[in-house]
C-alpha cells in the first residue's frame, strides 16, 4: 500500500496516546494524551496515525500504549 491510499486506507488498530513529550520534536500541538487514534501503518520504530490535523503523520512508538 502506497502512503497516498493510508487516509482513505482501513484502520489497523487502535492506539492510545499516553504522552506528548517530546525531547526533541514539538508534538503537543498534533497529540493529545488519553486520546484514541487510528494506525495507519506501522514499522519497527514508528506508527502512522491521523493526528488532530487531520493528516497522517508518522510518530515514535513510544507515545502510545
């Protein structure tokens, strides 16, 4: 699957964001924490979801439960 189809895409799962502290990357302002999003697509390291934009962005693992 192409990352063009992932917003029109079935979801994979569910996740639950459990921070939006970012060392690095602001992230408050497209997660919120104890909010449900949709997986997208997965690898090892990141998770796709559609953040609060409403576009899919790629975020590390360790936000979410």
């Amino acid at each position: 699957m192409t990352f063009k189809e992932w917003t029109t895409a079935p979801s994979l799962r569910s996740v639950v964001c459990k921070h939006a502290d970012a060392e690095k990357y602001v992230v408050t302002n497209v997660l919120t924490p104890g909010k449900t999003y949709e997986v997208k697509n997965e690898t090892e390291e990141f998770i796709f979801i559609v953040d609060n934009t409403g576009k899919v962005g790629g975020y590390y693992k360790t936000y979410f439960e």
